[in-house]
C-alpha cells in the first residue's frame, strides 16, 4: 500500500526543514513554482517521481527515506529538537549512517552484531571504573595494558565505528542504537588520541544502551558525578587501567628520571593524548596538578619518535568505514542485488566506482534470461 | 516469441540501442498492438542525454511512445522501493521508474542491466532485454543477421556479461535455429 500524497508531502516539508532549505529553494532545484512546493506539502498536489528524486538530491536524502519510518532512535532524536529547525551536521550524517547501515543490515544475510547485554548506568567514578573493565573483557582486552585496535574490537561487540572528518564547528562524535548493535560516529578531524578516546567514551554510550548520543566536547565536562564525565571517565579507564598505569608510571620516572619522557612513552604505547594521561595522572594521584599541567603542555616531536624508537600509530583516520560493513556492502555489489552507484552511496562515498571488484562473466546458459 | 498482448514499460538503455541504429521504426513494428510507455524518470533521462546525443531526441519525438508521470501512491511507494536498491546521487533513476510503473500497473519492463533484472525476478516483474527484441525483429524477418549481428555481440560482451565474442550471436541464433538457412 503506498503513502497518500497528504503524508508525503508532510514528510517533505519536514525534511526540508531539516536540511534548513526554503520552499523557494527547492522549487528552484527541482524546477516547478514554489506555489507548487507549498502544494505538495499540504497534500494537495501529487509529486512525480522526477520530482521526488529531485527533492531527494536537493535536501540530501534518499528516495526511500520519504517513505520508510526513519529508525526509532533517530524519531526520538528529531522529538526532542525543535520542530522545523536545521539538523546540526552530525545529526545529519547520524542519520544516513544509521539507514544506511540497517539497510545493510537487512539485505545481506552475513553481517551479523553481536547482541550485547545492556549494562547498568555507572553512579560514582568506581563505578565507571568497573564498566571500563567488564568493557575490556567483552572487547577480549587483558585487564593491563595498552587497548589498540578499538576500532575492531569494538566493532566485534556490535558497535560499529566510522571515522568522518566533519570539520572543527561539529560535535566530537555520535552514538545510535539500532535494534541489535550500535553505531558510532567520530570526528575524524580529531587527533588519533582524541578519535580513541572519543570512540571509547561512545563505547559507553552503548554498552548502557542510550538510544541516541551525542557529545559535543567530550571530557570538557567536570564534576565526577555527571552523567557524561563518567562516560570520560570510562573513557579513561578504558584506554590507561588503573593498575598498569601505575607500574608504567612509577617505572618510567624511575628509570627515565624525568616526567616528560615517561610521559611521552606512555602517551605513545597507550595511544592517548596529552591531556588524557594528564587527567589519568591526576585522578589516580600520580601525578600532582602543576606535573600534569607540564605533561598536558607536551607535544611528542619528531626527535621523541626516533630517539625513544616510537611506533606512530594512525587509528581511525579518516575516513574509516567498519571492514565488516565494507564487506557486506561488497556482497551486495558482487551478487548484483545493488548497482556500482548504490555500493558508492553505501560506502558514504569514501570509495570510486573504479576500485568495485569486476564482475564475473555469466555462464552462456543465461542468456535466455535476456531473450 | 511473436507479439503478446499487454504493456510494454522501457527504460532509457533498450530505446537508445534501437535509436542509435536507426531501428526506431522497426521497434514499433516489433512492439506492434502492445502499449508502449516510458515513465517520467527515463522522459528526464533522454532530455539530459538528447544534447549530446542526438538520436535520444528521436526517441523523445517518438509518437508510439506513450509518456507517464509516475505519481500515483502505489507507483512511488514502489519507485522508493527500487531505488532503495539501485538508485544514488540522481542515478539509475531510469530504470526505478520502469520497474515501479510495471509493477504497479503488472506491465513488462524492457531492461538490460544486471540488478535491475534481478530485482524484477524478486519482485515476481516480468521483464525482456534488447536481445529478446533483437530476436522478435529477426525473427519476424524485419532485420538480417548481418544488420543484428554487430549490436548482439556487443550487447552480448559488454553488458550482459555473456561468453560470447565477434559473431558469437550468429553461431548461437543458427544453432537454436532462430535464423532461417538462407541468411
């Protein structure tokens, strides 16, 4: 049964206000009157499906996105903004991502999330300390050590990661929830510290199931107590365990006798950025705040690399798709079930069509198929 | 094979064969009592193509080609369901508009490609390719084997994918005994 011209029209008026375009605007991209734009939006005009797709390129959507319910997590986000207003970017790629991803999802019978249990809300700072640690033994992660390779392990538990650069003016990253799994979206315009670190804090997010997410500064936020500096604060303990941060600590001053070069040692094996081992130390008291302030002031330089041998690690550069995801969207392709330029949309046009694999020959049976 | 009865829906790929070759007219005799009907999303793709290439204007020109916009509720629901597969950034919307009006309104689809053939297998779509017209044509004795044998061949490597090379539809068409013995 297909949808009466009453409600697509609604649902275009709201896409369009979404996307902050004026009926004037998108008149003039899909080449009709804006009396015929205000039509349709009222339900009193038909639009053609020339038209349709031409509204679709003009407000940056897809087609079927007019018509299909969007993801419940994505309605409860657009409830809670205010009607008719632009989305924020990250809002907007949350949602492509997310279609795009249970589309995914729902024709390539493969690609299977891990269901993951929902954990309780951590109440104090012990408690996000404990999270951290049920975190690492879902994501298979001894309870000491360094944590790389977020990017996979945390796309094994059902999370799946994407590195976009959204520019400086965005959010740091998103989480959504979907029915089974999760999706996460980080700033790839972020330092790979930063992306880590951001990518864990969401980590949290999911593991609670919070439905919709988004975190504009993360670990800009103080008191212990707060529901997003505890997420930080998982965050932290995720990425620099209590216990092993302190035996790495205390055996690096010791040995390298002064704090920036510890520091910069245990930045680069941790894969964390300043800032964020300055506040581990300090919340571990390791560190006393004037020592911190020195070590959040410390750029590792190109002399640090070679003379401590440091291996540079890139994670989530963008942009960063999950291999999973990737896969499936190939399946896709290689079976015929979505063209080269579905595959190029599925991909967040990260990929050109020239680097799709080339299609196999069909066995000359087949051509009745085409008589 | 010969004429049935019924709807013919053609998407932009089959019409610009026929009117590269100047076959147009012989298109219609092939289409004979059928409706012909192109839907408003391939109209859009040969007016952005008839620029460059002159013969889509002859397609646009066309009197045998009977034009419909696509707006009815079950056509767009359907359209949006096709080009969940198949469309992106404006593209293959062609071939979305031909499925959704042959299945809204249980016409045949005359489409060459890959997915949008086989969407229209899932979507119980009937569904016939430039080849199978190529046949009719060759069949009905309206085109020789010499005319036909060039465009199969290339339809026959490039776009179906299929094994066979230069003069590849030749051999098959006389072992299936589609060529009378005289040509």
């Amino acid at each position: 049964m297909g949808m009466d011209a009453e409600a697509l029209g609604r649902r275009i008026g709201e896409a369009r206000g979404r996307a902050g375009v004026t009926q004037a605007e998108l008149a003039t991209e899909v080449g009709i009157d804006r009396s015929a734009i205000a039509k349709i939006e009222s339900g009193q005009r038909r639009v053609s499906a020339v038209e349709l797709g031409r509204t679709a390129a003009a407000l940056q959507m897809r087609i079927e996105w007019f018509l299909d319910d969007a993801p419940h997590a994505l309605v409860s986000r657009r409830n809670a903004q205010d009607p008719g207003s632009p989305s924020p970017r990250i809002d907007a790629m949350a949602e492509r991502i997310t279609r795009e991803v249970e589309f995914v999802l729902r024709h390539d019978d493969r690609i299977t999330p891990a269901a993951v249990q929902a954990r309780t809300m951590p109440e104090t700072a012990a408690g996000a300390e404990e999270l951290a640690a049920t975190a690492r033994n879902l994501l298979r992660v001894p309870l000491d050590g360094p944590c790389t390779g977020l990017a996979e392990k945390v796309a094994a538990v059902g999370l799946f990661p994407f590195s976009l650069d959204l520019g400086a003016e965005s959010a740091d990253a998103a989480t959504v929830l979907l029915d089974t799994g999760g999706v996460a979206i980080v700033n790839g315009g972020l330092r790979v510290g930063r992306r880590r670190l951001a990518l864990a804090h969401e980590l949290g997010h999911f593991l609670v199931a919070d439905d919709y997410a988004v975190d504009w500064r993360i670990a800009e936020t103080l008191g212990a107590e707060h529901r997003e500096a505890l997420f930080d604060r998982f965050a932290r303990a995720l990425l620099l365990p209590a216990q092993s941060l302190r035996a790495v600590w205390e055996q690096h001053t010791s040995a390298d006798g002064d704090t920036r070069t510890a520091a910069v040692r245990i930045a680069s094996s941790y894969r964390v950025d300043m800032a964020t081992l300055a506040r581990r130390l300090i919340e571990l008291g390791l560190a006393a705040r004037p020592d911190a302030d020195r070590i959040r002031a410390t750029r590792t330089n190109r002399a640090d690399i070679v003379e401590l041998d440091l291996v540079v690690g890139d994670e989530l550069a963008p942009p960063a798709l999950p291999r999973e995801y990737e896969r499936a969207v190939l399946r896709l392709f290689r079976s015929e079930s979505i063209t080269a330029a579905r595959a190029m949309d599925l991909l967040l046009d990260t990929w050109t069509e020239d680097m799709l694999p080339t299609l196999p020959q069909r066995g000359e049976d087949q051509i009745w198929q085409y008589i | 094979m010969g004429a049935t009865p019924g709807v013919l829906v053609f998407d932009t790929g089959p019409l610009s064969h026929f009117a590269q070759q100047g076959w147009l007219g012989i298109l219609r005799v092939v289409v004979g009592d059928r409706t012909a009907v192109i839907p408003d999303t391939v109209v859009d793709e040969l007016r952005a193509g008839a620029e460059q290439r002159v013969h889509l204007k002859l397609v646009l020109d066309a009197v045998w080609l009977e034009h419909r916009a696509l707006t009815g509720p079950d056509e767009l629901s359907e359209f949006a369901r096709f080009a969940e597969m198949l469309a992106a950034k404006g593209r293959n919307l062609g071939e979305c508009g031909v499925l959704a009006y042959a299945k809204a309104n249980g016409a045949t689809a005359v489409i060459d490609d890959g997915p949008p053939r086989k969407l229209a297998r899932a979507h119980q779509v009937a569904c016939k390719g430039t080849l199978g017209f190529l046949c009719e044509a060759l069949h009905d004795g309206l085109l020789s084997i010499d005319l036909i044998s060039a465009v199969a061949d290339h339809l026959l490597e490039s776009e179906y994918r299929l094994p066979f090379s230069t003069g590849g539809f030749r051999r098959w068409a006389h072992e299936q005994g589609l060529i009378p013995p005289f040509q």
